[in-house]
C-alpha cells in the first residue's frame, strides 16, 4: 500500500471512530466520515467495500484493545481468586474512566449494544464472551465448583454488571451529577466492587450444592473485614470471629 493511501485509510479510521461512538452506525453517513477525514468520498469503497465494511474495522481496533486489557488484567492479578477479581476490577474501572485515547471505545460498544448492527456478534465473541469466562474461572475457585455451575454464571454475570454500571451514560450522569471519576474514586469503587462481590460468592458456598454454610471468607483485602455469619455446624475459627 502506498504511504498516501495508508494514510488516507487511517484518517477515515479515526474519523469514523469518533463519529460511530459519538452517533452510532446508523446516524453516520460516510460523507460525513469522508468530510472529517478529508479523505474523497469514494475511499471509503476503496478502502473498506462499503460502510459496514469500515465499521467492522474500527469494531476490530476496539476488540482488539479491549482484549489487551483483559490480558493486562491476568497479568496484574497477582495472589489467589479474590486479588485477581480486584485486580481485574481496578483494570476496568480504570479503563472506563480514563478520558484517554481510547475513551471512544466505550461509548461505541454502549450503542452498539443498545442498536445492535451485523457486526455485534463480534464483539460479544471476541470481547465480552472472553472477560465473562474469566470471571467465571475466578468465581469457580472460590466456589470450589465447576465454572459452568449456575452459581458461578450468576455471580459472575453480578461482577460484570457493577462494572459496565460505571461506563459514562446520560442516566448515570442525572441520578449521580455530582460524581467525578478521580483515581480515589476509582480505587473507592473497586474496593467496594470486590468487597460485595467477594463476600457475596462466598455467601453462595452455603446455598445447594455449595457446602456448609458459612464455609468460606474473604481472606485478603478489606473483603475479610465484613460482618460474620452466624450459625453453622462448625465452630468458627478464631479467624472467621473477626468477620
């Protein structure tokens, strides 16, 4: 490909990126790409076939982002099943609120995922289905439970749900206006996250199934510092009291 019309296709990359999270597919037409990238209107037909065709390629950059932050969030997960779901919280929240580079990534899914195109399959495959199994992995641990036990998807499905809950949208900003996402309130937010979360998965080792109730704690982080579950077959151990 020749340095121009390598640069052509970037500046319509960029482009449509911006005007696909800020409008979605639909809304977008690729004059308007093709204006905001000074590009002629046929580049796009050169370098993609048609508009679904450069859609899918920005889709392509976003997955491809979105899963070197869950490789990111492996790598950084140090220690057992509950540092690694903090770990991997603090990575998302972290990465929805940066008002970086890659803050366009987020609202693109968020419309896709709410006026789904052709290409939503990829992303739920590539991305979305990938950050599930994790978690699913980590809940299966500390469950002592196979990852596809209903109580593990339920719970995993649960982490998730609290995270994607802090992407920028226009409810979130009417019922919390006052909210600014600084580091102290991301790091704030993951605690919290994992605090419930971690204690919740060990509340389900005592439903069907599960074990005996009360079987299992947080047992690293703040998580080990919530209230104590009396009852039970067993006499707690002297850890299990300062719950």
């Amino acid at each position: 490909m020749k340095p121009g019309d390598r640069a052509t296709r970037n500046r319509l990359l960029l482009a449509a990126a911006r005007l696909f999270a800020d409008r979605g597919f639909k809304q977008v037409t690729v004059r308007d790409i093709c204006r905001e990238a000074d590009a002629n209107v046929a580049a796009v037909n050169y370098h993609f076939n048609d508009k679904l065709g450069l859609y899918r390629e920005v889709l392509r950059t976003a997955v491809h982002s979105m899963r070197a932050a869950l490789q990111s969030a492996r790598s950084a997960g140090e220690g057992g099943a509950e540092e690694k779901i903090r770990a991997y919280i603090h990575g998302f929240l972290k990465r929805v609120a940066a008002p970086g580079r890659d803050a366009w990534i987020h609202r693109l899914i968020s419309r896709e995922l709410a006026d789904p195109t052709p290409a939503l399959d990829v992303i739920v495959q590539q991305a979305i289905r990938p950050r599930i199994s994790y978690l699913r992995e980590l809940v299966a641990e500390l469950l002592c439970c196979p990852p596809d036990d209903d109580r593990v998807i339920r719970c995993a499905q649960s982490i998730h749900m609290q995270c994607v809950s802090v992407i920028p949208n226009p409810v979130t900003a009417r019922l919390y206006p006052d909210f600014k996402v600084t580091p102290a309130a991301v790091a704030a937010l993951t605690e919290h996250i994992a605090l419930f979360s971690i204690t919740g998965v060990y509340a389900m080792r005592s439903t069907a199934g599960g074990g005996r109730p009360g079987a299992g704690r947080p047992t690293s982080g703040r998580a080990n510092r919530g209230p104590s579950r009396r009852g039970g077959s067993d006499e707690p151990s002297r850890r299990s009291r300062q719950l």
